[in-house]
C-alpha cells in the first residue's frame, strides 16, 4: 500500500492559484483514475480535476472556498492490494460535511515592505509565517483607510486565521465607536468620516449592524460567484483608470454586402460561420500596428507596450453573466484563423468548456454591444488594459452621398463604434484618432477581396 499525492494542477502560465468549488469525493470514497475528484476556478473558467491514480481517498487536506496555489497537494489516494478498505475505518479524521457559505476569496500573499511604522497591539497571527490577504480584503482596506499594521491586528476566522471579508467588514461597523488597543489612528478614512458626518433624521448616527429593510413586492437574488467577481472586476477598473469614451459613425456596406456574398460559400469550404466580429478584429489589429499605445498597461509612473496583440471579446453566457475569452497573435492569423479562433473560443465559453488560459494575456477588448440590439455604449475598460472597443448595431440609414455630379441620398448600413480608453496615458487626441482609424478600415474594406 502507498499513498499518491494529488496536486493543484498547472492551468495556464499565468496561472498562481485556484479556489475549490466542490469536493466530489470524501476521505474513504473509492476512487478511478482520471475519474473528477473536485472542481475548482480561477477568476471566470471553472475546471475539473481529474484523479492521478485509482484507489481510495486517504485524506482531503483543503475546504471548499480554499484558495490553493498551483503545485500544493490538495489530497491524498491510497492505492495498492489493500487500497479497498471499509468506510468506517478512515485513516484520518472525518471532514466537515457543512461549509461556511461560499465567498470570492481570491487570496494572494502579502509580501511586508520596510516601513518606519510600529507594530501595533498582539498580533493575532504568529510572525514566524507570512500572513495571507485577498484582493478583496486588501482593497476593502483601502478604501476604508485601515493601514497594514492595523490590518495585521484583526482577528481572522478564515483558514490559518486569515482575515475574510466577514472579518474586515465586522471590523470597519465596529471600529467608528471604538479604536483597538495600541493602534493609533490620527486620522479616520475620507468613507468613514462622510458616514459619520451624514445628517439622519434623529440625529443619531447611522450603523452598519443594521440590516437593510426592503418594501414592497420584491425579490432577492443572492450573486453567484461569476457575477461577485465581475462585480469587482468592473467597480476597480473605475477606481483604477480616467475612463474617457470617444464614437465614431461608420459606414459598413461593404463589409455587409461582402460578407452577404461569400458567407455560404465559406461555410461550405471551411465548416465555420463568418461573422462580423473576425473582420472587426481585423481592423483593429490593422490600427494598434500604427498606434501601438492602444495596446498597453501602466505599471506605476512607466508605460508597457504589448507586442503581443492578444485579442479580448466579450462574451454573453446563457446565464446572463460575461466572459472575455482570448485571441492570442491575432496579427498573425489571417481573416479565415481568426473565423475559427472567435468561433471556436465562443462556443467553448457557452458550453464551459474554456481553458483558465483561454481569459488571459489580453492586450486590447472588443465588444459587441449591438448582438443584443444597442446601437452603441460606453464599455468599461478590462484591466490592466488601456482601451476597449464597443461595435453597436448595424442599422440601414438614409445618409447624404458625396460625388464629383453633387449631393445624393442613398440607403446605407450605419454603425456606431465607440472606444473608451486610459485619460491617464491616452489623450484624446490619440483615442479619437485610433477610433477614426478603425472606422476608416471598415469603410474602405474591399467588396471584391477574395478569400
């Protein structure tokens, strides 16, 4: 008999860590090879992980919720002539049946600077290991003004009393009436002191212990995961960049009546649909060449130009919930490569079966507002990006035509495009004039380009 670790597998190179979704196995269950054990997400792609070994579980060794870096063993399988041993006989104690309710932890190690600042009342946490916070906690602690010595001094509930979003936020509803022992707060945070200042009509100051009372016909609907980390996903795009939105009108009637041309026949030859999105993402690779700002990322006080132009389009899941799956060296796919990349990723984002690495290393988002009937919008931008695109609905238009005989009103297939993009590193100068770039592509697309 011996027993056979099971590690957090490699998902993609970016990849550090996973949270666990579900256990499908307990200490004691029987266990094939390759048969799912647990499934586990990182940021939007949910994955299954399956077994290394045929045998029993000897030992579950993280709760569900856990974030676990990539490489940590999660599990242990016995295997061998006496792997098939009764149920009532585990080798280890049992695990919990119950788990807390499910909350968006994803934890990252903080890393202590040198600071002149002194430490503060008994840390409850041994100094002997680094503590661990999420990104949730860490930016709940910003906004709330709360320092990392004070940080450092919250009790934490989570595993290896790590501080949860539970914790920090009994923290911050408790900590206006009274400061903790040995922790010197000078100044409360600008959120804080505005609570405290708002007129009520008592008089009396507000709590946050006070839950929130609904009337009416109403109801509830608790977010899943997904929508959580979407959720903060878009609100710290906000908090991050100077979002600046620029459209552009755009003539399209060669691109449709192109397409309307060969779509069958390049259906019959390469067994994909050729949508409009391919040909959009065309132009805009065609643009970031000559400006190659648009496809970047601001690390401090300097600039990173992507070389790489890796693709990003949104994406509606039948759940109502977005995904932004990944065109990776777009420039260096044709019109038919790229066909079958957005075709190919949209149907794996719809039928979960995207890769953790599919939604990574994007350089610039496109988004197709107009799939759903808007004629334009103003995209929020997906960080550590720069700029994203919105393309609205194409809609047939009376417009003015100018020719060398005059002035004519012709019917034509009109569509908005509009970019928001980073005031911090993109004026709108060079915003306005990528988009118009982009437009132009579209309009003098080539009716009889062959493919």
């Amino acid at each position: 008999m011996s027993l056979v670790d099971l590690v957090m597998p490699k998902l993609g190179e970016s990849i550090m860590e996973a949270t666990i979704l579900k256990w499908h196995k307990k200490p004691g269950d029987p266990i094939r090879q390759d048969e799912t054990v647990l499934d586990i997400a990182t940021d939007k792609v949910d994955s299954e992980v399956p077994s290394t070994a045929e045998g029993v579980i000897e030992e579950i060794l993280f709760k569900e919720n856990d974030v676990v870096p990539i490489g940590t063993v999660i599990a242990k399988i016995r295997v061998g002539t006496n792997a098939a041993v009764s149920n009532n006989q585990p080798a280890t104690a049992p695990i919990k049946e119950e788990y807390e309710e499910a909350k968006v932890v994803e934890e990252i190690p903080y890393q202590p600077t040198n600071s002149s600042q002194p430490a503060v009342g008994n840390v409850q946490v041994s100094n002997s290991k680094i503590r661990f916070y999420s990104p949730l906690v860490l930016n709940i602690a910003q906004q709330e003004g709360i320092s990392m010595a004070e940080l450092e001094n919250i009790p934490g509930t989570g595993q290896e009393g790590r501080v949860s979003k539970k914790d920090i936020l009994a923290y911050v509803a408790t900590r206006g009436s009274s400061k903790p022992q040995g922790t010197s707060q000078p100044q409360q945070s600008a959120s804080v002191a505005v609570a405290e200042q708002r007129p009520t009509g008592n008089d009396q100051p507000s709590t946050n212990n006070v839950p929130t009372v609904y009337t009416g016909n109403i109801e509830v609907i608790e977010m899943d995961r997904m929508r959580k980390l979407i959720a903060k996903h878009m609100v710290d795009s906000k908090h991050t960049s100077a979002h600046v939105t620029s459209f552009a009108e755009c003539d399209v009637t060669s691109l449709v009546l192109w397409r309307e041309k060969v779509k069958k026949d390049f259906e019959k030859r390469e067994g994909e649909k050729i949508t409009f999105t391919p040909l959009f993402i065309e132009a805009i690779v065609k643009c970031i060449k000559r400006y190659p700002m648009l496809s970047s990322s601001v690390d401090g006080d300097r600039i990173i130009i992507k070389k790489d132009l890796n693709i990003g389009m949104a994406t509606a899941l039948p759940n109502g919930n977005l995904i932004v799956p990944v065109i990776k060296n777009a420039d260096q796919l044709n019109l038919t490569g790229l066909t079958k990349q957005v075709n190919g990723l949209a149907n794996a984002a719809r039928t979960g079966k995207l890769r953790p690495d599919d939604t990574t290393g994007g350089t610039f988002t496109l988004t197709n507002v107009g799939t759903f009937g808007s004629i334009m919008g103003t995209p929020i931008i997906n960080q550590p990006q720069v700029a994203i695109m919105a393309v609205g609905a194409i809609k047939k238009r009376p417009m003015v035509i100018e020719t060398p005989q005059g002035d004519s009103i012709a019917i034509r297939h009109m569509m908005y495009i509009s970019l928001s993009y980073d005031h911090r590193i993109i004026d709108g100068a060079l915003g306005s004039t990528f988009l118009n770039a982009v437009s132009k592509e579209l309009e003098n697309f080539d009716v009889n380009r062959s493919i």
